[in-house]
C-alpha cells in the first residue's frame, strides 16, 4: 500500500467534502425565500370563516360555536372556527405564503380599538382580512325570506362580502394597484344555498339553485376582477353527501359507491361543473387575471377513497357529535351546545368534526393537496405555477 499516495489523496479530498459540508449547512440555515403575496383577501362560508360569526348568529342547529370543544385541538379554545383547529385557509396563510399571523376576521378589524389595532397591524403588516362569514349563501338573503326559505339567523351573502370589502378599501383608503398585489381566496360558496331549499325540495328545482348560485358567484368575481383583483383562487364544493348530516338525513339506499349520499353528492357535482365553465368565461373575459380552481371535491374524493392512507379510521362518523351508532350526529344535539360538550379523544382520526364541517387534520390534508400539487391534479393551474407569475408580475 502506498501510505504516501493515499495521504495526499485524503488530503486532496478533505478540502473538497469540508466546503460541500459548508454548502449544504448553509442551505439548511438559509431562510425560506419571502412569498411573493404579502396581503390575502378570503370570501366564503363556515369553511373559511376565521371568527366573523358567533354563537348568537351560527348557522341553525350550530349556534354553539364559541363553545368547547370548538378549537381544543390547536387553538386550545373556541376561536369561532368550525373545527377543532385550523381551517384550509389558515395553512394557507401560515404554512403555503408565511405570512406572519392568520386572517383575522372582517367584524373583529371594526371592533378592534385603537390600541388593539395598532398591534394587529404589527402582527399583520400586510392588511390581510378573512370577509368568510358561517351559514353565507351564494344567493341573496332576501331570495330565501321571499320563497319562505330562511331561518334569519345568518342572511349574509356572497355579495354581503363584497360590500364588506368595499368599506375596507375605502376605510384603509387602498388604491386598486394595491387591490392588484393581493391573493383573493375564495372559499366554497353554496352549500348553503341548497341546504336552506331542501326545506321545499318538492317545489324549488335544484337546478334553479344551482344556475341562481353559480350566477351570483360570477357576479361576485366579476366585481373583484373590475376592482382590480389580478391573483383569484376559487374553490369547488367538497363532496356534500359525504358529510355526516346529508347521511344521517338521506334515505338508506341513497348511497354512492363511497357509501356517501349519491343524489347530495351529485348535485355538488354538477354544481363545480357549472362553477368551472363560468371561470372559463371569466378567464377569457379577463385575459390579464389569473382564475386559478381548487378542486375540493376532487381532493375529499380521494381521502373517502382510501382514508388509512391519509390517517383516518373514522371517514363518517362525527368526532364531536351525540347519539352514537354509525354516525354519532343528532341535528338537535350538535357540538359544544350543552349536551354536547366534549368530542373524541383523537380528533385527527375523523375526517369530520361536528357532522358538518371538517377536523383540522382533514382541513391539512386538503391543504397540502392544494399547495404542493404540481400536477394540476386539485389546484388548476397549480398553486407553485400561480406563485411564480406573481413573482414575475405576471
């Protein structure tokens, strides 16, 4: 062996793996490049609401949202969230754009004094707002009193939001070049219209919903784009029937071959199809935007598809819920109201939470299918492809 040669050998080498070494410990200890949005506007219902509703004004039979076990998973009390934790728009904000905090909601930024206000905008640099409010419709409120559809219990609307938003900008006097920078989230919008009409399912055709929903969506969006809104994310509807309540009310034999409410579960899905062909139009209409879909429906089919794979041993069955059996949902006893005031003792192995909207562990799944798609499987086009246009301004 010659000792000579291979010392200078490993002294040739141990230069080349010590500078390797200082390469690859500075990229783990160079901080993540800053997103490209800074300000996110969200719109929806109690999918997206981040605490603009209330106990006193929650959806019928889900009044008791500033209730435990709302939040006990990751806030550790009730937020005013529909979940145990976070909702898909809080990992966008925090995990996919790291921004600094979550949205706060629209009605806590009016209430805030000014003491408080100058904190939140510490905490919140870049203005971000979450106008999402539980038990929105797509159709005007006034539609539902008419046709005796109504509760008055939640009669804001999609457009409701955008009056919202409105004020926002004429209160933070924010011009529309500034509109222009900011991410629009769009959550799910009309489950609740059809939810409301099944009071009269007999006389009020779901295709008239459907049409009448999707219609004022578009009117919606329309009304950002000519705002100034360059940067929209629109959600679908998730699978409808395959939530606790639509199986717990649904016949029997109405089962699909995920053993969810078929007849629910195709009305959500004629609903995106309508939904999808409407951004179609609005791409074309408006060349310069990016309409980029989230394909809900596409990412809950896949979870009730294989629920192991993801982490969930209960795909039906409410975690925080009353009566037992196969679905442990009853809509008079609904969760943190006081018969209920406790849930499961391991939430993440439920996809639902209270029989109508999802754990936090569900909500991360989805989240994770949205931002780290780069097929354009559930996010069209893909959500790194929509961060790289804003990030070259285009």
């Amino acid at each position: 062996m010659d000792l000579p040669g291979a010392v200078r050998s490993l002294s040739l080498l141990l230069p080349i793996l010590l500078a390797a070494a200082i390469t690859v410990a500075a990229a783990a200890a160079a901080p993540a490049p800053p997103s490209p949005f800074r300000t996110v506007y969200a719109f929806g219902d109690s999918f997206t609401d981040t605490g603009n509703t209330h106990s006193t004004t929650g959806p019928y039979s889900f009044g008791y949202v500033s209730h435990a076990p709302y939040g006990a998973t990751f806030f550790h009390r009730s937020t005013n969230r529909y979940s145990d934790g976070r909702l898909v728009v809080d990992f966008l904000a925090t995990d996919a754009l790291r921004l600094p905090s979550f949205l706060p909601p629209y009605l806590s930024t009016l209430s805030a004094s000014n003491s408080s206000s100058s904190v939140a905008a510490t905490n919140n640099p870049g203005g971000s707002v979450n106008f999402a409010v539980a038990g929105a419709t797509a159709i005007e409120h006034e539609w539902f009193v008419k046709n005796n559809l109504s509760f008055d219990i939640t009669p804001q609307s999609i457009m409701t939001e955008l009056g919202w938003f409105d004020a926002h900008l004429k209160a933070r006097r924010i011009a529309q070049k500034d509109v222009g920078e900011a991410l629009f989230w769009v959550g799910e919008i009309g489950a609740n219209d059809y939810a409301y009409s099944f009071i009269d399912a007999a006389t009020i055709p779901r295709k008239l919903i459907r049409t009448m929903a999707v219609d004022r969506v578009t009117n919606f969006l329309e009304g950002l784009l000519t705002r100034g809104a360059k940067y929209v994310v629109v959600q679908g509807l998730p699978l409808t029937g395959c939530l606790t309540m639509a199986m717990t009310l649904a016949k029997p034999d109405d089962r699909d071959d995920l053993g969810c409410a078929g007849s629910v579960n195709r009305q959500s899905l004629a609903h995106n199809r309508l939904l999808q062909a409407s951004l179609r139009r609005l791409r074309r209409d408006h060349p310069g935007a990016i309409i980029a879909y989230a394909d809900y429906y596409a990412a809950h089919a896949a979870v009730m598809k294989s629920p192991a794979q993801y982490g969930f041993a209960e795909p039906f069955k409410a975690c925080c819920g009353s009566g037992g059996g196969d679905y442990n949902f009853d809509v008079f006893s609904t969760c943190g109201s006081p018969e209920v005031p406790t849930a499961c003792a391991q939430p993440a192995r439920y996809v639902n939470w209270d029989g109508v909207h999802m754990t936090e562990a569900m909500y991360k799944v989805v989240a994770g299918m949205f931002f780290q798609d780069n097929a354009g499987k559930y996010f069209r086009p893909a959500f790194g492809s929509l961060l790289a246009r804003k990030g070259h301004g285009n």
